[in-house]
C-alpha cells in the first residue's frame, strides 16, 4: 500500500527546501508544468530518493530567460548542499556561472579540463573547436 498522504508531504517539504514551490498543487500532473517546474521536480526527485548525484543534458535549452534562471539558481543551491551534478550544456555562460571545472570534449573525447577561474569562455570555444591547442591551454592555467 502507498502511504500517498506522506508521499505528498514528503514531496513538499523536498520542493519547499529546494525553493520550488511555485508548483500551485503537488499533486498536479508534471506534464501540466512549466519547463523550469519539471527541471525542478526532476532535481528534486533525485535529492528526495537519496541520489548520489544528479546529471543534467541541457536542462536550459528549451527554456526562457526566467525559467533558465530557476534553474540555474537551482543548479547552485542543490551544488551547495552537498549533491554533485554534472551539467551537460553547451551554453558557455551557463556552464561558466555554475560549473567548478569543466571537462571540454572534441571529436568524441576529451580534449581538456579547466576551471572558469583559469580559462575564459573563449578559451573554452577554442579548445573545444580546435583553435587552440591543449598544451597550449594548459600553460594558460
């Protein structure tokens, strides 16, 4: 039997910690959200079923400026509390404002990894198109 009034207690309290709660009813069908509430949920179904890690492909490519930001903010405060993610994204600014290292892939493997504290975006983009040299990189850092 499903206890479905803890369930749903337990799915508050979850999206109330996370900072969710634009979700009008937890009971609501997730289809039903918005872009940025189902990023929301997913993250927070991941935090709630104890994951050791959340991985996100693109979790901003189909959404607005607003709902891009929620979850961004998201990405940040999950970060903070301790739950790593891995962020899939080709948006250098998005990945640059969350990311604490930034494993870079050419061609199917990985060409380099840096921080956004030593490489810029562009350098990001000329490594990952071919335009710069990974050694030549790696001395930049």
């Amino acid at each position: 039997m499903l206890d479905k009034k803890e369930m749903e207690r337990r799915a508050q309290a979850k999206m109330t910690e996370l900072g969710l709660m634009t979700i009008q009813n937890i009971s609501q069908a997730v289809e039903s959200l918005s872009g940025g509430q189902r990023q929301g949920v997913a993250v927070a179904r991941s935090a709630l079923f104890g994951s050791k890690v959340v991985i996100m492909d693109e979790p901003t490519a189909a959404l607005g400026v607003k709902e891009s930001r929620r979850v961004l903010n998201l990405i940040k405060e999950v970060r903070d509390r301790g739950l790593p993610i891995i962020l899939i994204s080709h948006n250098m600014p998005h990945v640059f404002e969350v990311a604490d290292r930034i494993h870079i892939h050419r061609l199917g493997k990985r060409a380099a990894i840096v921080t956004p504290q030593s490489h810029s975006m562009s350098d990001a983009v000329a490594i990952m198109t071919g335009a710069m040299d990974v050694k030549t990189s790696n001395e930049a850092a």
